[in-house]
C-alpha cells in the first residue's frame, strides 16, 4: 500500500475537487437555467484534469523516486491515479445527483427534448445516474490513461 500511497491521495484530491467543480457548476447555473451550455463549459474541467495529474506525477517523481524517474515509472504511477478515480467515480456521481444537483438530469432531459435534440426516451436512456457512472468510470480511466502517457514524457527524467 505504501508503494502507492501518493497515487491514492491524488486519486482523492482529483475526486474531492471534481465534487467542487460540479458544485460551482451547479451554483453559475449550468446545471439549471445554463444547462445549454453545461457540455461546453465542462470541458474546461479537463484543464483542471491536467494539473492535477502534473502535480501527482511531479510528486510522485520527487517523493518516491527522488528527483529521477523514467516513462514507465511515470506513467504506470498516472494509470494507478486513473484506476483510484475511476473507483471512486460511482460514488463521485452519485454524490453529484443525489446531493449537488439533484435536478440536473431532469432539466437535461427537458432541455433536450424542449429544443428537439433527443428524443423524451432517448433523453431519458442518457441522462440518468446508472449511465454518467459508466461515462465517468470508463471515460475517466481512457483519459487517465492518455493523460499519464503524454504527462510521463515530460517529466520524465532517466
């Protein structure tokens, strides 16, 4: 456990901070009277992705590996921090829909179906809960993974 104890805490603060974006999403509106603009706006989570997997790779390089890791070792470290989010991604989604915004499916289903982009039940087979916690979870490790791969060419260092 102690081998990957600094993926672990990365794989917790990316879940801690991924609840607080969807909470600032949820208090501009976006889950709501922006939900329009909720799929664009979103996307900037993926910067926020990005730093937080720099700074697990940067730690892990200079607290494990004193200073000196190579690609394997960095990237093998980001696909653990992939694997730890992607555990707690259901929870992470639940908590999002139960407790952040619990309208947040309903009002995308009436957006979507109010401006003819779905279908009612085509609307309704998207956006529930069982559905964005096989996105999250499937979605999240694909990029982690990515992620880990071009972030472990550039720190590495054998």
């Amino acid at each position: 456990m102690k081998k990957i104890a600094i993926e672990i805490k990365w794989g917790i603060v990316f879940t801690i901070v991924a609840l607080a974006w969807i909470h600032v999403e949820k208090l501009l509106g976006w889950h709501d009277e922006l939900i329009g603009k909720h799929p664009i706006y979103s996307m900037l989570f993926t910067l926020v992705s990005i730093v937080i997997f720099i700074l697990a790779l940067k730690d892990k390089k200079k607290n494990y590996f004193n200073n000196s890791i190579d690609w394997k070792q960095a990237f093998l470290s980001g696909c653990i921090v992939s694997l730890v989010i992607t555990i707690f991604s259901p929870l992470c989604q639940y908590l999002s829909s139960e407790i952040i915004s619990p309208n947040f499916f309903q009002n995308a289903i009436n957006f979507a179906v109010e401006n003819n982009r779905m279908s009612l039940e085509d609307a309704t087979t998207y956006f529930n809960l069982r559905n964005y916690i096989f996105q999250s979870a499937f979605g999240g490790l694909s990029m982690g993974i990515v992620l880990s791969s071009i972030i472990a060419y550039f720190i590495k260092t054998k």
